[in-house]
C-alpha cells in the first residue's frame, strides 16, 4: 500500500453519494478503499504506469 496519501475532492449528487456509501458498507468496504481500487483498474486499462513503492538504495521495496 501507498506510504503517503493525498486528497481528491470530487463533487457528485447527494442521492448517487449515498447509494455508494451504503453499497460499499454493504461490502465491508470504505469508498476510498473502493475509489482507489477504480483508479487502479483504470489506469492499468489505459496503460498508466505508476509506483507506490519506495526506493531504498537503489532497489524497490
């Protein structure tokens, strides 16, 4: 997992707000779990490398 984090605010209706809330509760997951795993899947459709990983003395962890 990332060893930093930073804040994505991202406006949407209240009622589409809710029916993800109490869906992701449903699942035994918070929405930043859920919205982070979405970003990942899309990125990779899409082709986005990225690393989350930390480099010591030259080597990924």
């Amino acid at each position: 997992m990332e060893n930093k984090t930073a804040r994505l605010t991202v406006l949407v209706d209240p009622v589409k707000k809710k029916a993800f809330e109490n869906l992701c509760a449903s699942q035994d997951l918070t929405p930043s779990q859920v919205i982070r795993q979405l970003m990942r899947e899309y990125m990779e459709r899409n082709g986005v490398e990225y690393s989350t990983k930390t480099k010591v003395g030259g080597l990924k962890k």
